[in-house]
C-alpha cells in the first residue's frame, strides 16, 4: 500500500496550486473563528451534524496550503515501513549511502530476509536532525 502512494506523487499544476491557494484561504477563514477544540460541522446534503477535532478539521488546510506552493504531497501512514530506495529519496540521498547510515545505526531499520524497511517516522525524524544539524553549521560559520 505504501508504495502504491508513493507511485502517486507528483506535482500539482499551476491550475492546482491556484485552486488549492484559493480553497485554503477560504478554510482558513471558515476555520478561523471557532473556538472549541470539537467544532460541529453540518453536511449540506443530508442535514447530518458530526463533531470533529479541530486538528483534523485544519488538516486539509495543511494539504491545500502546501499543494498551492507547489509542494509533493501524497498521504503516507506514520507507521509504513518503506524501502531503502523510497527512504533515499526523502533526504535526498543516494540508496547506497542510506544503507552506510542505517548501518552503522544513525536510524533504525527491520531485516524481512535481505531486504530493509525503515518506518517512515524514523526517517523523517533523521531528514530533521540532518537539517537541524545544517542550520547550526551555518550559525557558526
């Protein structure tokens, strides 16, 4: 399943980015004034009122917000293992230099026979390190 979504990455068009820029701004200003942590939507068609989280009501926002700037996104389950190849790709490295790192143990990893699997959070927690450790660099020099 995991690669299926990472199959359908791509970039959105500037048709996209346009609508998804204008869809934003919209929830955000629908979104804006509430105040309870548990807002009660409505469904137009059926009359239906659900109590939803805020921070779920606010996610499409985050997917609207990054697809109108032109970002990648594709939904990924937290707990996905991933290959070393799609993990690779995600710093921005090489595969053969991921395994280097997996193994001498900068994030874990699972064996399933040859074959290693990083979950896709413990990647994501390295790519942040990694940029953390970047801006330091910077900061000193």
């Amino acid at each position: 399943m995991i690669m299926k979504a990472f199959g359908q990455i791509r970039k959105p068009s500037e048709l996209d980015q346009k609508i998804a820029g204008e869809s934003f701004n919209a929830l955000a200003s629908a979104i804006a004034p509430l105040n309870s942590e548990q807002p009660e939507i409505e469904i137009e068609k059926t009359g239906e009122k659900i109590k939803i989280p805020l921070s779920v009501l606010k996610f499409p926002g985050d997917i609207l917000k990054a697809m109108a700037q032109g970002k990648l996104i594709s939904p990924v389950p937290i707990a996905a293992e991933i290959t070393t190849q799609a993990a690779a790709e995600m710093p921005g490295c090489s595969r053969p230099h991921l395994v280097k790192l997996l193994e001498k143990g900068k994030t874990d990893f699972t064996k399933v026979g040859k074959h290693r699997r990083i979950k896709f959070d413990d990647i994501m927690r390295y790519r942040k390190q990694k940029k953390e450790q970047q801006k330091q660099k910077i900061l000193v020099s």
